[in-house]
C-alpha cells in the first residue's frame, strides 16, 4: 500500500479511532514498562543531587543558574510523565494509590511558590518511596511503616491531651513561684522535658520539691503516664504489624 493510500484511509473516522486506540496502547505499553520508570528513578536521584548542592554554599555561589534550569527541568519531565500517564491510562490512573501520591507530590511542588522555597521541591523526593515499595524486601518495612502509622497518630493524640492537662496543672500549682511554669507556654516545654526524662530530676523536680515537697507526687504521675502510653503504644504497634501477617 502506498503512503497516500494510508494517509487518505486515515481520513476515515473508523481509522482514525483504530490509530488513537492503537496509539494509546503503545504510551500506555511505555509508561508502565520497567525501562520508563527507571528512567524516572534516575530524574529523581538527580533532582535529590541537585536540591542537595543548592543547598551548599560553594556550589550555589558559582552555579545557581545552571542549578536552577536543571531543576526547572526535572520538573517539566514530572508534568510531562504525570500528562502522558493520565492520557494513557484515564481512570485506572486514579485506581492506584501510587499513581495519585505521585500526582499530589507533583502538584504541589509545582506551585509558582514552590520556586522560591526549596522545601516545597524537595517533597518530589519522597516519589523514591513508590521504587523503594517495588523492591524486593525493601517494600516489608514500608508496609510495617503505613500499618504502624495509624497506631502512632493515635498515641500522639492521647499524649497531647495528658501533655496539655498537665501543662496546665504545672501553671496553676508553680506559675506563681517559678517562672518556668508561669505560662502556658514555658509550662508546656517544661513538662515536655519532663516527659522526655532530659535532666528532669536534677534540672527541674528537685528544684520544685524545695519549696514544695509534694511536688514527687506531680512529677511521678507524669512517668506513670508516659510508660503506660509507650507501653500500649508498643504493643499496639506489634499487634498491627503481627495480627495481618498471622491471617495470612
């Protein structure tokens, strides 16, 4: 067949929606092949790179420029990667998990205000975790990781309502003596001290039992409590890591 024998029969709609289709497999085949996603691994190792020398003050004193075009760059890939994927795959892009914390990561770094912070660009470092997950062995401690993460929200929530109850105490039963609990503030650092057991007994209990000798009973709730969190804390970390694995 001749070349404009296949131009006139692509004028067909019938032909027109084959080659659409056909094209379509053919970036889909692309995209979701082993070599293009190494290829993107590779553009995020050198974006890390490059993020990692702009930081550094001898290498963005003399190529700032060129640092910034190569990041500029990196980010134009990402969008062009994101369209290509999204027009070759449509709804099953949004299926994966995967493929929506990549759209969300490069979205958001982005922004026109991603440009002058370098914090925001970095988030496109944490697209590595997809390739991490991939690997074999690697994705066991990103799994135990997003398993524990739920677990660890939780504790944090309840420790920050003992935390804030006993800021307040401290400031209603030493703020009057001691400016270290005589506002909120101060009181919330120093009861976090106390949690963390960073000099506590020497630095901030004995000091406070001076002058008031029940001041032990405060200070040894506070252990009390926070070895029952990181207790429960533990084992329901242990339970949601062990109990899927046993079903299986």
């Amino acid at each position: 067949m001749s070349f404009w024998k296949k131009e006139s029969l692509k004028k067909i709609p019938a032909v027109q929606k084959f080659f659409q289709k056909e094209d379509k497999r053919k970036l889909k085949k692309l995209v979701t092949g082993k070599n293009f996603d190494l290829f993107i691994m590779s553009i995020i190792l050198a974006d890390a790179i490059v993020l990692g020398m702009m930081t550094i003050d001898f290498f963005r004193d003399r190529f700032e420029q060129g640092l910034f075009l190569l990041d500029r760059l990196f980010m134009a890939i990402f969008i062009v990667e994101m369209v290509m994927k999204i027009y070759a795959e449509r709804r099953e892009f949004w299926k994966s998990g995967w493929n929506i914390f990549d759209f969300v990561i490069v979205a958001v770094s982005s922004l026109p205000a991603a440009s002058a912070f370098i914090v925001i660009r970095s988030l496109r470092l944490f697209r590595m975790f997809k390739y991490i997950y991939q690997a074999s062995g690697i994705n066991n401690i990103i799994t135990t990781f997003l398993r524990i993460l739920p677990v660890f929200v939780s504790f944090l929530a309840v420790f920050a309502v003992f935390f804030y109850v006993f800021s307040i105490i401290s400031v209603s039963l030493y703020g009057d003596v001691f400016v270290e609990f005589s506002t909120l503030g101060s009181a919330m650092q120093v009861v976090l001290q106390t949690f963390s057991m960073d000099g506590w007994a020497a630095g901030i209990a004995r000091q406070v039992m001076r002058i008031f000798p029940n001041a032990w009973m405060f200070f040894a709730l506070q252990k009390v409590v926070m070895f029952l969190l990181l207790s429960s804390f533990l084992l329901t970390a242990m339970a949601a890591v062990l109990l899927p694995a046993q079903k299986k």
